[in-house]
C-alpha cells in the first residue's frame, strides 16, 4: 500500500484551480496536495523544511504572461527556478521535483508559449527536473504528473497474474508485469524453444474495479527484444469469459509508458493479446501493465 503523505505545490501567482484539480487527482490516496506561495528560492526551502513534503511541484511564471511583468523579471527566471529546486532538493526527505507550464488565459496564451514556457523548459533541463505541461487535456496532464512523481507505480495489493501463455522462468517471469518495479520485467520463453506470437498475459485484480485507461512500460534495461506492437486489450468480470475487445491499436516504439484510454468501465480481469512486435521478433514483453482509475 502506498502510505499518503504530503504534496507541496509552490506557486508565484494564484494556479488555476483548474491545475490543482488535476495535480490533486494524480496523487489521488497517495498524497495531500498543499498549496504555498514562495517568492524566493529561500522561502521555498524553508517551507520544504517545515512541511518535509515528499514531492515539490514548482508553478511559476504564470506573473509572467504580461509584457508589463516579462522584461522586469524575465532574466531571472531561469537561475531562480534553478536555485529553488536545489535549495529543495537539499532539504530531508529530499523530496522529488517537478516544473509545470502554467495554462494562461487565452489572451496571455501566445505569449507564455513563445516567452515563458522555453525559460521553464531551460530551467527544467538545466536541473535535470521532470516537466509536465499543464495545457494539455486533464486526464493527461494527470497522467503525466502520476508519471513524473510517482514513476508511475500504483497501489497493486491483490492483484495476481491468473495466466500466461509464455515465460523465461529465469529472466522474465509474468509476475514481473505487475511487481511494481519497472527494473524487472516479463518475457516470453526464448530457450531452449521460442514461443512465437500472438502471446497473452491475464491479470486479475482480485476485486471488480472501476477503470479508466491501460498502461503499458516496455523493459526499461536498454532491451528492445518483446516490445509490443499491436495489441488486443479485453476486460471482464469474470474469468475465462471475454466479451469483444475493450480497446485495439498499436502502442509506441519508445522506452516510455503508453496510455491507452477507456470509456469507464468496471472488470475485474484485464487480458493483453499481443499480436506483433516492433523488430520482428517472436517475443513479448513488459516492466509494467497497470490501469488508469
């Protein structure tokens, strides 16, 4: 079980509540979200001492969506921002960053892409900080900062793997798919036989559930072998019997998680079919497959 534990967003002007909805949603049980304005990179640590929070997320340059405002403190932002997340980063437990992109109103809009938003990603890279951007949809941008804080790791008690049609016992057995730690991984049998697509994992996760999305992380070692390509995705109530496919398609051919959104709907099962993958190769595998609730 992921214990809750607080969440601390550090603002310069008033975020959207639009924006903190979403943050507030991505934590989900797993955090409390609290809200402080910090005008310094010193208060910023002073309020991480104080509040010892297991995450910061940086909102600023939203005061910045002006022309009035930008050339009295455009200079800044960057070395700011990066002194801030150090002075943080310093303080026990701590605690992991991230640097948002404020939505603006659309008025503002043009300005704080073509102005703000490259400082933000500047001062990010500079820092070596996760960003996410807070103007894209809400189930998204949620997704993404579940993704950044969290790594995407989500309450699995109970969940057990019902079947497999294929493992290498000793490398990537299924139970690796929903261990919760992305450095393991499944992998369909290559020795001393190779078991050739289509290859299917079944997850039950002990109780019906209430859904949203699919989510699947490709081996994160620097192997490609098993990278899943087309997929059938099937849910049901109960086992053995699956109704039509929940959702079909093609995920990514990228080291990152693939989200796959879903009408919401309630299963207790969850069965991947995988029909093809991106080299060529007979395999199939998986650091992860969660769910998006």
């Amino acid at each position: 079980m992921i214990v809750q534990a607080p969440v601390l967003l550090i603002e310069d002007t008033r975020t959207p509540p639009s924006i903190i909805q979403a943050v507030s949603d991505a934590l989900g049980p797993r955090g409390k979200l609290l809200v402080r304005v910090a005008s310094s990179s010193a208060q910023a640590a002073s309020l991480a001492r104080k509040l010892k929070p297991t995450a910061v997320v940086f909102s600023l340059g939203g005061s910045l969506g002006t022309k009035a405002s930008w050339s009295a403190k455009k200079d800044m932002l960057v070395p700011s921002l990066e002194t801030a997340i150090r002075s943080v980063r310093a303080v026990r437990p701590h605690p992991e960053v991230l640097v948002l992109i404020p939505s603006a109103p659309a008025a503002r809009s043009v300005w704080m892409d073509t102005h703000v938003a490259p400082l933000l990603r500047q001062a990010a890279r500079e820092a070596d900080a996760p960003l996410v951007d807070a103007r894209q949809p809400a189930r998204d941008f949620a997704a993404d900062v579940d993704e950044a804080l969290f790594g995407g790791k989500q309450d699995k008690t109970g969940w057990q793997i019902v079947s497999v049609d294929s493992e290498q016992p000793d490398e990537g057995p299924a139970k690796n798919a929903i261990d919760n730690d992305a450095r393991t991984y499944w992998h369909t049998r290559y020795s001393p036989k190779v078991d050739r697509y289509p290859h299917e994992i079944v997850i039950d996760f002990g109780k019906p559930t209430w859904i949203r999305g699919f989510t699947y992380l490709p081996r994160q070692d620097g192997g490609v072998n098993g990278r899943v390509k087309d997929y059938d995705l099937y849910g049901s109530l109960v086992s053995k019997s699956w109704p039509p496919p929940i959702a079909s398609g093609r995920l990514s051919d990228t080291l990152k998680r693939s989200r796959v959104w879903l009408p919401k709907m309630r299963v207790r099962y969850l069965k991947l079919l995988a029909k093809s993958e991106w080299h060529g190769g007979p395999w199939a595998s998986a650091a992860e497959i969660g769910i998006i609730r």
